[in-house]
C-alpha cells in the first residue's frame, strides 16, 4: 500500500539535479504503468511538461528509431538493453547524438558494459537503486557529479540507508556486507491484507529491510553485491 504522502516525495527527484524532467525533455517510458518506475516517470514528464514516447515492449529496432526520430534526450534502462546497446552491432547505424542522460536499474550494471556505453554516447551512465516498497529510487548520484563504476549512488537527503549483518541485524561498520536497510517518508504502510509479512520488513527502529545486500563505501555511496534471498 503506497499512500499519496508517499507519492509525494517521489516529486522531490523528479526535477532537477536528479531526474531533469522539463519541458525541453523528450523521454522514452517502456516500463509498465502499473511498475512503480514507469508509473513515476509517466506522471513526473505530465508534470514537468515534458514529451514522452509510450512504447509498449522493448523492440530492439523499433527502440533504437524511435530514440533518433524524436531525439529522446534521456534513457530510463535495465541491464539487458545496455547489453543491447553497448554491444549489438546494429546500434552504430543510428544517431543517437541527442541521449544527454542514461539511467540503468533493476539489478546491477557491469563495469565492462557501463564503460562500453560511456564511449559510445559521451554521457555518464548513472546507477540507480529502489523499489515499490519504497515508492520509487532511494539512490541516485546528482546530475553532474563524479561516481565510481558500480555504484548505485548517494542516498537521495530524505533517505537514510544502514547495513546490518544477516545474522544478528546489528549495524556494520562502515564498509560491511550485509543487507541494505532504508528508513524514509517513502517506505511503504505495508502490504494489503499482509499483517505478519509487513511487520517482517520492519526492524524496531523503523528501518525497512530490502531483502538486498550490499555495502556503502567510505564516500557513502551504495554497491549492491547480491539478494538475500538467492544466498
């Protein structure tokens, strides 16, 4: 259960220096409306004015015209379409000059293909980390500034993020691997009909478990390694 509070703050990131949802944008919105992303970026661009392009499947062609007729100025990505465009050879025949910004999330990005995709569209590729639990991204480096390979950013300022051992749920220092814990006005009332399941998420100090694993590093910025569930 997503409340409109939650909503709400979802706008904060959906301007400027985080997402640059404007009137000049043209945006690309391939993920389902009924996902929390895509339907964020569908009413953030209706906010912001901003044109979208609504395409109803990922068509690797299709995908590619699309981003040259209209001159899509930013990429909203997962994994698999990076692997497309940084490595299928029928993307050197289109012109894709306009891409100032790309996003890739859903699960990690390889180094090897975020360096690839670097080159080839002279634009810094920017790992971002959420989930409907928390009604949308909980981090993102800002436009502009510098980041290391892998990372899926800095905790947006209304978001605090520890990492506790899977064992005993006690705080790591900093550096440690374990699960990635958010506390936020985003966090989700829980699921519907769910009692038992939703106050499982919960830790007594308000923090949310994400079933992910991962680790901040000594510049707060977040490496997601694995999911809980699959250890």
């Amino acid at each position: 259960v997503l409340t409109q509070k939650n909503i709400k703050y979802c706008f904060n990131y959906l301007k400027y220096p985080y997402i640059n949802l404007c009137p000049n944008n043209v945006q690309i919105v391939m993920m389902p409306t009924f996902h929390v992303f895509g339907f964020l970026l569908g009413i953030g661009n209706i906010h912001n004015l901003s044109l979208i392009v609504i395409l109803q499947k990922f068509q690797p062609n299709h995908f590619c015209e699309i981003i040259e007729e209209y001159n899509v100025t930013a990429l909203h990505i997962v994994p698999t379409i990076a692997v497309f465009l940084a490595k299928h050879p029928t993307v050197k025949n289109y012109d894709f000059s306009s891409v100032k910004d790309i996003m890739c999330g859903a699960a990690p990005l390889g180094t090897e293909v975020q360096s690839i995709l670097e080159q080839r569209f002279n634009c810094k590729i920017r790992q971002i980390y959420g989930m409907t639990e928390t009604c949308g991204l909980i981090t993102l480096m800002p436009m502009g500034e510098e980041y290391k390979i892998g990372s899926a950013g800095k905790p947006l300022p209304w978001v605090e993020i520890k990492i506790i051992d899977i064992v005993t749920n006690k705080e790591m220092a900093q550096g440690g691997i374990g699960e990635i814990c958010v506390k936020t006005e985003q966090n989700m009332k829980g699921y519907l009909g769910m009692v038992e399941e939703t106050q499982n998420m919960y830790l007594e100090d308000g923090y949310m478990r994400t079933g992910d694993i991962g680790y901040l590093d000594e510049d707060g910025e977040l490496f997601i390694v694995d999911r809980l569930k699959e250890l």
